[in-house]
C-alpha cells in the first residue's frame, strides 16, 4: 500500500485486512494518500513477533494481530482483519492513566494537531466512517486515537 512517510516521500508498506474490506481500505488510504495525510510507517506485526506493545512503541501503522483487547479478555477487531491502528505515538490509546504506547503521552493535548495526528472531522475520521468504519477517537469510556474498526 502506498502512503506518504514524515519525510514527505511516497513510501509502500503492507497491511493485512479482512479480504471484505480490502477494496474499501484500499480506497480509504488512497484518499489519505492524495491528502498527504503522513504515516510513520506500515509493517506487518510479524516484525514484532506479533507483539503490539513493541509495534505501537515503534510507531507502526498496523491491522491483523490475532490479540485479545487491550485490558480486556475478549478478542480484538485485529484478530478478524477488520481494525486498523495508525501511528499509535501520534494517537495513543488512553484509558484513565493509562496511556500507549508511554511515548504517546507527548500527544495527549488533541487541539495542538501536528503531522500523523488524527482529530474528529479530519480527512482520516471522513474517509473511515463514510465506508462504515468507526474511530476510537469517538468512543466515551476511553480513546483509542489509532484506532479504526468495522465489524461485518
């Protein structure tokens, strides 16, 4: 898949979905793409031994990780190919005082919008819910900023 790195360079990764969304991640990152939307970068979690603390400290934009839920004990959307999470540092993941990856904490302040962040109403939040997605930015109970997921 191709994206534009922080350098401000095409670049190409690889992401490993759900084959029912294939055609609308595609679409959505081609999107992100003519946006210049930045990515950090895009390796499959095999990199990581499949480890999604060291993937997201790494700030990798990544999809399948069979996985359960972060501080749960459910499966996560990942584990069906059907979730997405892009630059965790940029996007953390927070839950009380828990933020992830740690490094992400320098992301906390949401209304100071730099490269790679993702903020309600932005080209990144547009392209994934008007295919059907939902953004954990949204959610009430806790943020999940990297994060996008479709349940189908």
């Amino acid at each position: 898949m191709s994206y534009v790195g922080f350098d401000g360079k095409p670049a190409t990764g690889e992401l490993v979905v759900a084959a029912e969304i294939v055609e609308d991640v595609g679409e959505t990152f081609r999107e992100l793409y003519e946006a210049r939307f930045l990515v950090r970068k895009m390796i499959t979690i095999e990199a990581y031994g499949g480890d999604d603390d060291a993937s997201m400290a790494d700030d990798n934009t990544s999809a399948f990780n069979c996985r359960q839920t972060a501080g749960g004990s459910g499966w996560s959307q990942h584990s069906y190919g059907t979730a997405i999470d892009i630059n965790p540092r940029e996007n953390p993941y927070v839950r009380g005082d828990v933020v992830l990856p740690p490094r992400g904490t320098d992301y906390l302040d949401r209304a100071d919008v730099r490269p790679g962040m993702i903020v309600d109403g932005d080209v990144v939040v547009r392209a994934f819910t008007s295919r059907g997605f939902e953004w954990g930015g949204a959610w009430t109970s806790l943020k999940d900023y990297q994060h996008v997921e479709v349940s189908r």
